[in-house]
C-alpha cells in the first residue's frame, strides 16, 4: 500500500469518481476536502483506500489481498486506536462495488459492523417558496458571524456540525453556508452545505427534537435551495439511511427526485457482546 500525494490525485480520479453521487470525491480531487488516499500502485492504481475525516472510501478491485492486509493492519495500529483517543464511536464506509462487502467484514472483525441501506436524492431547481409554508413564530436566517454571535439555546451543537467536515468554523463560514431556523432565543434546526465542489453540494439538515412534525425542516430545505441556486450552483444532493422515511419525505417535499440506493457500512468501535 502506498500513500499517494496530492499532486498525483488526478490518477485516481476514475476510482473517486465510480461513486459520483458521494461529492466527497470531487471535493478531495480539488484539494477543497483534507484526504489520506493510499493506492495498490503509484503509477497505475486499480484500489484506493481513501480517509477524509470520518468517512472512508474503497473502490476498485477489492481482491488484492496483500493491499487488504496492510489496510487492516493501518486501522489496527494507527487509526482505531486514533479514534478512540479522541472518543469517536464510530465511522462510515463507502464502497463502489459489492465485492468489497466479505472484505470489509474480514477487516473488522471483532468490531460491531451495521450494513446500511442508503438513499441518494439531487435537486438542481427551487420548486416552492419557503416563505409560504415556514410555521409561525420562526425565522429562517442565514447561518454567518452575527447569528453565531448571539447566545442562542444549541449554539454549541451547531457549531459541532459546521466542523463536521470543515476544519474550522471560520472555514466553514469562508467556504460553505447554511440557513437556520430560530425561535425566540433558541436554535430551531439548520441545514448545512457539505462538499461544496463543481457547482453542487451536499446538504446537512437536523432538526431538534421540539420543533419536529411542524414542516420546518422543508421550509429549511427550501431556504437553502433558494440560496444555494441564487449563489451559482446547480445541484443539490441529500444522502438518508433507507429506514429514515422522515427525511426521504421531507427530501421529496421539498422538490429531491430519487437518483439510487446504495450501501454502507457502520463500524462502532465497540467490541461484539460475546
């Protein structure tokens, strides 16, 4: 397995780009998103192991067994004890085709692993105007330095999810936007861009447990369509687990058509109760 620079991204663009509806692979190949991407081959690789953040990245042929092994042994001694230093629970992995799926098991054995059926929804027109259905008594505000100012009831945990993929909250407010619902001095929910690369964006929206079943999350959703749309880009995508009906409806409602299904996996670094 070798590390690969980032002057030699390019090389791997086919394998990042096998799962174009993940924005993390164009968002990695235009140096916008921080990215480990180990290879099979410097010259012509045919696997990729890629980490951004949280989520990880296999594509290619998942049968070379050496590149397999030195995979398993980086989590192993480098990455899973990395994690559980800072307290992270668990992370996502990607992957491009169903032969990875016994790999992935064989990598973590020992791990509690979820195998997640996922959605994928993209959007590149504002359909409704999120002013005709925004409930009463809210207001939906752009997420920038003066809301952060303000001492608002889960401040904290938004700013937890601007940092979720940007190292910072200066860089997220540089590099991405978000629009927020606020209801007298509390933080209603907010829908953040993700992966902002090439004219689209992922979205990232929460809700929290008060304010739910009142069609705000749609209002949200369009708010940040109007935004995202007016600000030159052309496509946004949402990305749900399949059991998760609440946002594949507030995706739908809000003008999302479905592109696909994929998989995922969830590894919880936790041993198996035995």
């Amino acid at each position: 397995m070798f590390a690969l620079q980032p002057n030699s991204y390019e090389l791997v663009r086919p394998l990042l780009l096998s799962m174009d509806f993940h924005l993390a692979g164009r968002s990695i190949l235009a140096h916008k998103t921080p990215a480990q991407i180990f290879v099979d081959d410097v010259e012509s690789p045919q696997t990729l192991f890629a980490q951004a953040g949280h989520r990880f990245i296999l594509a290619g042929g998942p049968s070379f067994i050496g590149f397999n092994e030195v995979i398993q042994k980086h989590f192993a001694d480098t990455l899973l004890p990395q994690f559980q230093t800072q307290g992270v629970d668990g992370f996502q992995i990607y992957y491009d085709v169903p032969g990875w799926t016994d790999t992935i098991r064989s990598l973590f054995e020992g791990k509690e692993l979820i195998h997640a059926d996922r959605e994928y929804f993209a959007c590149s027109e504002v359909k409704q105007d999120w002013r005709h259905i925004a409930p009463d008594g809210f207001q939906i505000l752009p997420v920038n330095a003066a809301l952060l100012s303000r001492d608002l009831i889960h401040l904290d945990t938004l700013k937890e999810e601007m940092t979720s993929e940007r190292p910072s909250v200066e860089d997220f407010l540089d590099k991405s936007f978000g629009m927020c619902a606020v209801h007298e001095n509390e933080l209603a929910g907010w829908c953040l861009s993700e992966y902002n690369t090439d004219g689209r964006c992922e979205i990232g929206i929460e809700t929290t447990s008060s304010y739910r079943k009142r069609g705000l999350a749609t209002a949200l959703t369009l708010a940040f369509l109007e935004h995202a749309f007016s600000h030159g880009l052309t496509e946004v995508g949402w990305h749900c687990f399949k059991r998760n009906i609440p946002s594949s409806q507030t995706a739908r409602k809000a003008g999302f058509d479905k592109v696909c299904d994929y998989q995922s996996f969830i590894v919880l670094l936790k041993a198996v109760a035995q």
